[in-house]
C-alpha cells in the first residue's frame, strides 16, 4: 500500500489490500474487514482490552468529572464523568515510525544542503 497525504484510509482500502493480497472476492473482503472491526468493537464495548501484537493495544479507561472552561462564553462548566478510549502503540510500531522519520528528515537535510 502506497502512502497517501491526501486522504484517509478507510475500510474499502482495506478490503482492497485484502483483495490484492489474497485474490478473494471483493465481497468476501468486505464482510472479513466489517466482521474483523466489529470484533474489535464488542470487545471494547464489554471492557475488554484489545491487544494486537505488533500493532498496539485498545483500552477503556475512565475519566473524572472536571472543571472546564467555555472560551466563547468565559464561563466556568462543568464535564461530566465518562469514558475513553485510548491507543497505546506496539513498541515495534513507534520504532519504525521514528524510523521512517529520521530518515525523512535526514533526506529534506540533504536537499537544503545541495540547494545552498
């Protein structure tokens, strides 16, 4: 899969990946792509940790009531308690993340350089 800045990866991209990668139909793709995201989903909606190795883990954490303030309006209000989800990538995932960036900016170094 090719990066893309100009839009955002979505479930058709994935069923695609799928379908090249594997030669499956495209329906049968599909419905592994909703079914593999609604796993996830359930799981998390029971309070169940998710952890894919390599990739990271989803987690639902509670979050206390707070005092916040409204900018517009300069009031105090205040925000209820609830719950969020939270991603924690896989150590393996940020390595190669990092990776990918240091060698970015060691290239756009070496352009400024050449052009000066």
């Amino acid at each position: 899969m090719q990066p893309r800045r100009d839009r955002t990866l979505t479930r058709a991209d994935l069923a695609d990946a799928v379908v090249r990668a594997t030669g499956l139909p495209r329906a049968d793709t599909a419905k592994f792509v909703a079914l593999f995201l609604d796993l996830i989903c359930e799981a998390l909606l029971r309070g169940e940790p998710v952890l894919l190795s390599g990739f990271g883990k989803f987690t639902i954490v509670p979050r206390a009531a707070r005092r916040a303030r409204n900018v517009r309006a300069g009031v105090e209000v205040m925000v209820a308690p609830r719950l969020a989800l939270v991603f924690r990538p896989a150590a393996g995932l940020v390595d190669q993340l990092n990776a990918k960036t240091s060698a970015t900016s060691a290239q756009d170094e070496a352009r400024k350089s050449a052009s000066a």
